[in-house]
C-alpha cells in the first residue's frame, strides 16, 4: 500500500471514532442531606455498563459498577455503604458529609467504548444554622414557635431609618407631655397667688349690733 493511501485510511479510521459526550455541572448540598446524581440519559442502551468513579486531588475511588443486560435488567456493584444506585444508574447518597465534596464521575460504557461522561462537583457545605425554639407560656395556653432562619441580626422593620424615626417621635411626645405639666403647674400657682393678694376675708370690716350697741372690728368708732 502506498504511503498516501495509508494516510488516508488513517484519516478515515480516525474520523470514524465517535468523541464521547462529556456533560458537567456543580452541585451544592448540606451536611446530614440525601443527593440523588442523575444520568442526563433517560435510558440506557442493553449490554451497556455505568461506572460511577469519586475523586479529588490524591484520591480516586470507584464507587459502583452497573451492568446492563439485554432484557433491561441490571447487576449493581456497590463499593461504599451509603451509595445506592436507582434502576435508571443515578446515584443516590445518604448522610453526606463535608469529606464528600469533590468530582462524581459517571462513564457509560456500550460495545467497549465510553459513549458519554457525565461529571458532578459537589460541594456539601456545614449544616444550616437556626435559631433556638422559644416558648411564651400564659395563664390560658401554652405558645411555641420556632425560627428556622439562618443566624442575621434582628433589625426592626424599616431598619436603621425607621428606629430613628421611632426615637424622634417618642422624644417628642415626652417633650410635649413634660412641658404640658409644667405649664399646668405654672398656671395653678399663680392663680392662687392673685386670689391670696386680692381677697380678703368676709370677716375683716363686718360691724354688728349687740345689746343696742355698736361693735367694729379691727377699727372701732364710737357712735
């Protein structure tokens, strides 16, 4: 054979090889959480094989091994007690743990050659923080809530400008009723000055008659 035709076998074999289908996406879960990595295939072909590999810099582990036979029918090999695989070859684990973060990397294998690869970065993160349960006990019943929210600072509805304007307007209610009672205390005492100043007893010049005689208080004139 020829060299130029040798070079074009070659060009023929090389363009007959099918690259395989390479999908990845990232994941985030928390510590304590059930994760399901599913195959973006709906269905696997008869006679294929599903690997599911874990890794991460200086560690590479395989997983499980799912071999699919022409009836549709599966034989699963599991390498880690919490990993389940589905009927379909996704992943299922349970507890996760921060130690699980890492490259999940799933090779569908079909006639001795991987026709696609899917990888899943999973990140799992530290458990959600949550407020403490408070309980308000009355005389008529007993109330529990609980606040599941993440750990943030309470800030009054409206924020810093609203508790601003809360201060603002209490201060001037307390002005208004202050300067009110001293007013009120003004006015009284002097009230009761200008009545002590001006009025004088009934009694001071009252003249009475008694046994035919003429009696004046405080300035007595013969009659």
């Amino acid at each position: 054979m020829k060299p130029h035709h040798i070079t074009v076998f070659l060009a023929l074999q090389l363009l007959s090889i099918e690259v395989p289908e390479v999908l990845a996406e990232t994941r985030t879960a928390f510590e304590g959480q059930s994760i399901i990595l599913t195959l973006p295939s709906e269905q696997i072909e008869p006679q294929s094989q599903v690997e599911w590999r874990y890794s991460q810099p200086g560690k590479n582990k395989l997983l499980s091994i799912v071999q699919f036979n022409k009836d549709g029918d599966h034989k699963t090999t599991i390498f880690n007690n919490r990993t389940q695989i589905q009927n379909n070859g996704s992943l299922s684990i349970q507890g996760l743990r921060q130690g699980d973060s890492g490259d999940y990397t799933c090779s569908v294998v079909s006639t001795g050659r991987t026709i696609q690869t899917y990888i899943v970065t999973l990140n799992v993160l530290g458990e959600r923080e949550s407020h403490p349960t408070v309980s308000v006990i009355s005389d008529s019943q007993n109330v529990t809530t609980t606040n599941t929210s993440s750990s943030t600072s309470d800030v009054p509805v409206g924020g810093e400008t609203g508790v601003a304007l809360w201060i603002i307007i209490t201060a001037g209610g307390c002005s208004a009723v202050f300067l009110t009672s001293v007013l009120a205390v003004v006015a009284f005492q002097w009230r009761t000055r200008q009545r002590s100043s001006t009025d004088e007893p009934v009694y001071s010049n009252t003249s009475y008659i008694r046994h035919g005689h003429c009696h004046v208080r405080d300035s007595c004139q013969s009659r």
